[in-house]
C-alpha cells in the first residue's frame, strides 16, 4: 500500500517542505495506520537530514499524511532499534 506523506521541517534558520509516496506493509497499515505512518515519515527525516546536512537547529514542525492526517507527535515518539 501507498501511502503520501509531507514534512515540514527547519534547518539553517531556514524552513522547507519536502513530500513524497511511500509504500508501507498492508497489514501493519490496518493495524495501526497512524503508528506505520509515523514511522515510514521517521525514517524518511533521518534521509533527509543526512542528505541536507542538517544543523542543530533541526526540528520537525509538521508531518501529515494522506493529505491531512497530522502525525507530527507520533513521528516525535519513535526511537531507533539499537
């Protein structure tokens, strides 16, 4: 399953949107979709922020998936496996 998601994230004092089309597992989607969302939108921040270099100054301000369905609080919860 696809699912859209779009972040709006801040970095060098500076704000930017990226979104893009994800595909997560059917039944984890059914589950819990808020929760698989959250962490396809997690991992997919840790990309961005390696690839931009991000500063100490990072910070997610909104994360929203099939259009209008705001994860941001969830994407704030997930940790890493270690």
């Amino acid at each position: 399953m696809n699912i859209n998601i779009k972040v709006y994230l801040h970095t060098k004092g500076t704000n930017f949107f990226q979104s893009g089309i994800f595909s997560v597992l059917n039944s984890d989607f059914k589950k819990d979709p808020d929760w698989t969302s959250a962490v396809a939108a997690y991992v997919w921040i840790q990309q961005i922020k390696m690839s931009f270099a991000a500063s100490e100054d990072f910070r997610i301000n909104q994360v929203v998936y099939n259009e209008d369905i705001d994860i941001t609080e969830l994407v704030e919860k997930v940790k890493p496996l270690i």
